[in-house]
C-alpha cells in the first residue's frame, strides 16, 4: 500500500428533513450568499426549506449558476460579495452549484487575477470564505471534496482546480431530493459514481486489499440500485443508497494507498466544453474505449473486477477482462448512455486533433496510473468513440 494522509473536514450531515439544521450549522450574525442554478430549487420546495431554515439570517440570493459552471458568471457572486460585504457562502444545487461556490469562495479572497486559479491550476491552500452545501444531485461528491471544475466561457476551457481550503464546511445530503430529479439527471449521476470508481480502482493489481473491497462494493451497490433508481427517484430506500454511493465514490477515501487514472475525466472534460455532452455521457463514451487502448496495462484489474463485480466465470484473464469491459458498456447502455461522440454531435471529425493538440499545449503528454497513455493513444481512445 502506498503511503497516505487523510484530512477531510466536511461535516456531512445526511437524511431526510436535515434542511432543518441550517442555523445550526452557519453563525447566527454571517451575512450569507445563498448560491443556486437554473431554479430547480423552487420547484422542489428545498429554496422554501433552505429560507425557512435560515428564517432571521441576513440572506443575498445569487442564481443562474450554470451546468458546468461558467467563470464568467461566478466572478459576477464574486461582486455581489465584495459589494455587499458578504462572509458565508450557501451552495444550494447539484455538482455545478457546488464547484462553483468553491470557486466563488477561491477568488473572492485571491490575491491576483482569479482567472488564474483556473488557468495555472493554483492549488488553493489557504486565504477562502467558508461556505456549506445543500447538495440537489447525487453524482459528483463535490459536497464532500475539495476539487472544482470550472468552464471559461471565452476560451472553451474546462479546467479544475482544488485545494484544502475548498472543502465545504459542512454539506446536508437529503435523499428526498432526489425525488424531483430528470430520469436523465439520475443516470448522469450514476454513470459519473461509478466511473470516478472506476478511476481509482482500475489500474493495475496492488496490495491495497480494502479500498480494492469498498471500491467493488460501491460498483456493486451502483449495478443494483441504478436502474431502479432512475425509474424511482421518490423510492427513499433507493434514493439514499444513491446518494451515499455517489458521495463514497468520491471523498477521497478509496483514492488513499492506491495508483489512479483520471485519463476518462480528462479527455472526457474536453467534450463536455467542445460540445456541452453531459459529464457522465462523456465518461460512457470514453471510459470502455481507454480500457480497450490500455488493455495490456490494466488486464489483471479488468478481470478481477469481472470477476468479482459482475460475475464472470471466465477462468482466462484475457476473456475475463474482455468480458468486463462489455458488461460495462451494457451496464452504460441500461443507464440510458450513448456511447458514441457522434450520438450527439455530427460535427466531430477533428475532435482527436483538437484535443491532443490542447493537451500537448498544456504539456501533458503522459497521462494515467503508469504514465503510459500519451497523446498517440488519446488520439486513438477519440477516434474509437466516434
Ligand atoms: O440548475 P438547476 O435548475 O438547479 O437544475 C439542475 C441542472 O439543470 C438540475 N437539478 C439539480 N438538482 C435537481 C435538479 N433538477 C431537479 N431536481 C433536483 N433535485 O440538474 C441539472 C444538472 O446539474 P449539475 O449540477 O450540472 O449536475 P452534476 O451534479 O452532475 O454536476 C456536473 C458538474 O460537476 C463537475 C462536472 O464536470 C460538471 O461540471 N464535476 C465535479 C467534480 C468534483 N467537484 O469533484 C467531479 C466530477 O467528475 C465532475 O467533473
Ligand atoms: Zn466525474
């Protein structure tokens, strides 16, 4: 096992009717950004809960914080705060909402051109406004992390960023609200849980047995609940082991001792900002195409996740890993995936070029657990996916 700290101060307050804790949770006398998206939040009664909660508390309501959260639109609460002299930040929504506020909390208090942050990747230690979190959408477990991903509307980058000063201080996870999400929002969030798994455990084999176990348990749990939880987002039950397995897939526990990927995330980001594709829809079509370019490398784990995860008989380590690799794609298919670049888009002929030219700018030419997936391979893993 690999050497690791662990320090994640995120007071996760989990369960129905939890809204109820706000003002046990931000000082009495905090002048407070409440931030939130598109205005889901008053269709499902949380913006109701969140303000009767928070019922004698000095409150600026901030909007219109995008699915993949647009810097431009952030700096715009990074004014509100300054001007209204602002001290705490409520981040009330899905992953969007959440980044953002993280970003929101980075810049108000950067010494220099927040863009920066975004640009340079500036890990950000120290010098935020603390902020808390009503978490709308299981998927992303950036209630109980301190990464962010923030897309710049002027240059089409999606670059992320973190750092310990942006954990939330606290994040309330309700299931029920998980009752008035889109069917489609439902697989999006467990498609993106289980591949942040995936990224963490599907490397190569190592002596980290426990994390190996938790890593199959939440991919297992993922595979039973997914499907019924799409169909039965008000299914408390269901709703509740989503959550909690979205949050697991990423707070930082499975990631401690081992090797990791991410190379999904990475090329998955640049379709998301080339042609808006939902997050997790750019994993599912990614994510099988980088197990087959890198099936020599990541084999053994392959079919020890088939095996384990799914099943497979297959005493063969070759067939076992192919076999995993198809199980997964059916499994995207079941969530309701599209697995192709040109399901969504028919303008996609140079998307290969244009990425490994960026990721060439940016100097990573070396990319996954072994360093080995270099900008000759993410030009093939593109192209399999159109
Ligand atoms: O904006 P509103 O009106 O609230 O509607 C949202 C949005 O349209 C809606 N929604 C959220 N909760 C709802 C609801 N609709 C009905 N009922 C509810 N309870 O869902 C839509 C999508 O929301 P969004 O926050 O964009 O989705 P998600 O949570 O999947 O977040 C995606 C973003 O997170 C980033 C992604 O790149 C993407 O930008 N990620 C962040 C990570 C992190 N911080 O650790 C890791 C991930 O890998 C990911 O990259
Ligand atoms: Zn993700």
């Amino acid at each position: 096992m690999l050497n690791f700290e662990l320090y994640n101060p995120v007071n996760l307050v989990f369960g129905r009717g939890q809204i109820a804790k706000l003002s046990s949770l931000i000082p009495k006398n905090a002048k407070v950004l409440l931030a939130y998206g598109g205005g889901s939040i008053f269709n499902n009664g949380v913006h109701a809960q969140v303000t009767e909660a928070l019922t004698g508390y000095d409150i600026t309501e901030f909007g219109g914080i995008e699915p993949n959260p647009r810097y431009e639109t952030l700096m715009k609460a990074v004014d509100v705060i300054r001007e209204k002299k602002l001290d705490f930040i409520l981040a009330v929504g899905g992953g969007s909402v959440i980044d953002g506020v993280k970003f929101i909390s980075a810049a108000v208090k950067f010494e220099g051109d927040p863009i920066d942050i975004l640009q340079k990747r500036i890990r950000i230690e120290n010098n935020t406004m603390p902020f808390g979190t009503v978490l709308t959408l299981p998927a992303t477990g950036s209630e109980m992390n301190s990464g962010s991903v923030v897309t710049i509307n002027k240059t089409k980058e999606k670059l992320s960023f973190g750092g310990p000063a942006v954990f939330p201080q606290f994040s309330i996870c309700d299931p029920a609200t998980v009752a008035s999400l889109p069917k489609k929002q439902v697989q999006n969030g467990v498609v993106d849980a289980f591949t942040h798994v995936m990224e963490q455990y599907l490397t190569y084999p190592h002596d980290a047995l426990l994390q190996d176990r938790i890593a199959e348990g939440i991919l297992q749990t993922l595979i039973e609940i997914g499907p019924a939880v799409a169909e039965n987002p008000a299914d408390y039950k269901l709703a509740a082991n989503f959550m909690w397995c979205c949050t697991m897939a990423l707070n930082g526990l499975i990631q401690k001792g081992v090797p990791t990927d991410w190379a999904t995330h990475m090329i998955g980001h640049e379709l998301t900002a080339l042609y808006e594709i939902d997050h997790a829809r750019t994993l599912a079509i990614i994510g099988p195409n980088l197990y087959r370019v890198l099936f020599e490398t990541k084999k053994e784990k392959l079919a020890q996740y088939g095996r384990r995860v799914w099943n497979v008989m297959e005493t063969d380590t070759d067939k076992a890993a192919l076999e995993a690799i198809e199980k997964t794609v059916q499994f995207f298919h079941i969530m309701g995936m599209d697995t192709k670049i040109s399901n969504y888009t028919a303008d996609y002929k140079n998307t290969a070029d244009f990425i490994v030219k960026r990721f060439e700018e940016r100097g990573w030419k070396a990319l996954g657990e072994r360093q080995n997936i270099t900008l000759d391979k993410v030009k093939t893993i593109v192209e399999m996916s159109y």
